[in-house]
C-alpha cells in the first residue's frame, strides 16, 4: 500500500495550506495543531518538525487537550469495525492486530472501552505501533486504577508518540 510521501524540504518551501494538507492528519481529526506550526517553518530536520508539533500541543489549553484526546477512536471499537478509521488509525490497529479480534476478544476490548471513558470521560489512548493486543489489554487494566489527571497525562504523552511516528512514516528529509 502506497502511502503519500512528503519531504521536509517540500513541506518548508510550501503553501501554508500545503503543509496542513500535508501532515494535517498526523494529530487525529485535528489539523488545528498542524496550523499552529506552519509559521515555525523552516525546519531543519524532521526532529525539529516534531519538536514544534509537540510544543504546539503541551501548549494547547486544557479544553483543547482534551478536545484532541476525545478525537481520537476506541480500540477495536465501533467504527473499526465499520470501516471508518483515519488511514493512519486503521494501519496502527492492524498492526497489533486489531483487525482481527475474535468475538470474546472485540468484547473485552468493548468492555474496557466504556469502562475507561465511563470513569475518565474520554477514550484510552496507547500508541498501538509499540505494543501487542496483550501489552494493550494489560495497560488497560493498569490504567483504570489511576486518577483522570494522571490519564490525561498519559493520553498526551501517548498522542505525542502517536504523532512522532506519523510523522517518520510520512516526511522524508
């Protein structure tokens, strides 16, 4: 599967709306954050590329924080299973096979999906590329344990590992 490419040199010679265009899915369905590291530009690597994505979403206000962790798809969820992931999305849950879930699988991960947003108001988070479907079963369990702050925190540094690996699958330097 071909994936579109973009080198850095494009991205910092391009249109501001080019570069949104470009990486705007790299922060799931929010491409408010990639607008905000347009005028950083140029960039002289893609760490440095990065680096601005993260600065721009630690200094997001908490609202939105919160807005871009609730953008982001349950686990094996509904709309896995109907097909309506972000490309990004659906090669991440593939991976740790998610696709693929048996029924008693899909209804667990079902089971820790509403108990997670039911006790912290939003979807866990993981970033699926560096785990296995056990290892993220196993952190759900460990995660529902902790307080709502210590979880917003963790979806942040987790959206944040998310984003840098979008970005290596997709900027060349």
């Amino acid at each position: 599967m071909a994936r579109n490419m973009v080198s850095l040199s494009a991205l910092n010679k391009g249109e501001e709306d080019d570069f949104i265009a470009a990486l705007g899915d790299v922060f799931e369905h929010s491409p408010w954050l990639v607008a905000r590291t347009a005028s950083a530009r140029p960039f002289a690597t893609r760490d440095a590329l990065i680096d601005a994505l993260m600065v721009a979403m630690r200094e997001a206000a908490e609202d939105e924080k919160l807005a871009l962790i609730c953008a982001h798809p349950d686990l094996a969820g509904k709309a896995a299973r109907a097909g309506d992931l972000t490309d990004h999305s659906r090669r991440e849950q593939s991976s740790a096979g998610l696709d693929q879930l048996s029924d008693g699988e899909y209804d667990r991960f079902t089971a820790f999906n509403d108990a997670y947003k039911e006790k912290f108001g939003f979807p866990f988070i993981i970033a699926v590329l560096d785990h296995t479907k056990e290892s993220i079963l196993a952190a759900f369990e460990e995660r529902l344990k902790n307080d709502r702050e210590s979880q917003i925190e963790e979806a942040i540094k987790n959206i944040g590992r998310i984003v840098s690996l979008r970005v290596i699958s997709t900027v060349t330097e």
